[in-house]
C-alpha cells in the first residue's frame, strides 16, 4: 500500500516525487519507458533556469533522477493499463493495473506525459525509419551532409533545426503559415544560420521514395501550387498527443485528450491528481512541468492530510 503512485518518469513526475519524498509520503513511481520523458529527444535545453549557455537534457533527467534516489523513492519499468477505485475496506483509494501486476494507492499523481503527433500523409508511416523520424537527437547524425526537411514551427522544432543543421548540408524548414511560433531568440538563431531556409505557407501532401526517403511533395496554400523538394529525412515537430487513454474511464479530458485540472491540480476524481504535459495548459516546457508536478505533490500531501 503506497501513499501515492506516479505514473510518469518525465520532469513532472520525477518533480512531484522530489517533493513527495520530502514531505515523507510512501511513493512509487511507475514508468513504461526511460526516465526522462520526451524532453530527451532534444539534444540540450536552453532555458532552464540556473544553466547559462544550456544543458544537456539527460544530464538534467540523470541530476533529476538522482535526487529522488536519494529520498529512496523507486522507479518501476511497468506500463499502467488503467487506474480504478479500490477498496476502501482494505485502505486503497486506487488500484493502478499494468501488464504484470496492480498495485494499491491513497492517492494518484498522473504524470504520463505525451508523445509526437504524425502529419497523417501518404508515405509518412511507410518510411518511418527509413528517413521520416520525430527525433532530431536520436537521428540526426545519419544524415551528414544530407537534405533534410523540418516540419513545425514551435520552439522544438526550430531547435531541431537548429541542431540538425550541425550534420545536413541542408535544412528546410517547413510552416503552413507566414509567421513561425518559435521564440524570437531561436527564431534569430535559424534566420542566421546558413545551411537553413524557410518554406512558409505550405504544407506536405506526401512523402516520397521506395524504401527510403527521397522527396516530399509539398502544397502551397496560397496559390494552391505543388512541387516536389528532393530531400533524404524528413523530421516531424508537430506537436504532442497525451497519453492519456488508460484513464478515459475516470477523468474528465478535453477534445483532444489532454486531462482537465484545477489550479491545485485535481482532477474530476478525488485523490486523482495530474501535471506536465498530459495536461490542458497554455505552455508545454520543462519549467513549467516541473512547477505542475511540485504543486501536484502538495496537493496530494494536503488531501492526505
């Protein structure tokens, strides 16, 4: 029996543990993956605060990561298939299932984060691997001195851009509007880089090649003209999908599936606490998603209380 259970390994979950460890509640976290969440993908993060010049995101999830240890807090590689109401006569609140067990809980912190969205065009699924990839990081040093494309116009894709330019001999980037969304400081960074340039108000219809990436078709919205730009990768910054369907059932989510909080991050289900970036918010960073998960801890501390 655990005073709460995380699901969740990213900046948010292992926040709320941190916090949860100090206030001395029996906590587990449960994780399907690796710590650190989606954030790993990019290679460094900028705006952090307290790390000038940047640092390296597994540095961060690794410093992160140990000090939750160090409270004695553990970390179990299980994939949560759904959270239900449990016995109050046996003293849990919840049981949380996985694949290989069900664990029991007082209370629940929903870190569970999300994953990259798909452009959902012909080829795309085809070729993923074999040129179409959603991680700079992992992926970018196969293709030195290659085209690539760079679809997204947000603070991570420009700074995948950013990065990717390190390796290609080419990036394009790729925006359906006029404007990208990214900040002015990366926006200024890519605008000054030589080995990038901007493809805007256009979109992709199709990602061409056999067995591997050989070009994209691309659409412009304006005048409604296609061509194809030849190109070896293609990388998707889109934005994200919560991985939110194991709790469907028991919370209350928006149109597109992101969980629905208060501003003490509660959810519809008492004792069902969520934060990051499973969640409805204005603004999907680290910092932020580290905030959510300290707030999350004391308010499941409170509600324990």
């Amino acid at each position: 029996m655990y005073d709460l259970i995380i699901i969740g390994a990213g900046p948010a979950g292992l926040t709320a543990a941190l916090y949860a460890g100090r206030y001395r509640l029996n906590t587990l976290i449960l994780e399907k993956a690796g710590v650190g969440g989606q954030i790993i993908l990019s290679s460094t993060i900028e705006n952090f605060p307290g790390f000038p010049g940047g640092i390296s995101t597994i540095e961060l999830m690794d410093r992160m990561h140990q000090q939750i240890q160090e409270l004695g807090i553990g970390i179990e590689t299980e994939e949560v298939l759904g959270v239900k109401p449990g016995s109050k006569l046996e003293g849990a609140v919840y049981n949380v299932t996985t694949r290989n067990k069900s664990y029991q809980a007082r209370s629940v912190i929903v870190a569970s984060g999300a994953e990259a969205k798909r452009l959902g065009v012909e080829g795309e699924d085809k070729l993923i691997g074999k040129g179409v990839s959603y991680c700079g990081t992992c992926d970018g040093p196969l293709f030195k001195e290659k085209d690539i494309v760079v679809v997204g116009a947000g603070d991570r894709a420009i700074e995948e851009a950013i990065f990717l330019a390190g390796f290609a001999k080419r990036v394009t980037i790729i925006h359906r509007r006029k404007e990208l969304r990214a900040s002015k400081i990366l926006q200024e960074k890519a605008g000054s880089n030589p080995k990038i340039n901007f493809v805007l108000e256009s979109t992709i219809e199709e990602v061409i090649g056999k067995d591997r990436v050989e070009a994209v078709k691309i659409k412009n919205i304006s005048d409604n003209s296609t061509k194809n730009l030849a190109c070896q990768g293609v990388f998707v910054f889109v934005g994200i999908k919560p991985n939110t369907g194991f709790v469907k059932d028991i919370l209350q989510l928006d149109e597109s599936g992101f969980i629905i909080t208060g501003q003490d991050l509660k959810t519809a289900s008492g004792g069902i606490f969520a934060c990051g970036d499973c969640c409805k918010k204005i603004l999907y960073q680290v910092i932020t998603a580290c905030g959510e998960g300290a707030v999350a801890a004391a308010s499941v501390y409170r509600y324990l209380s």
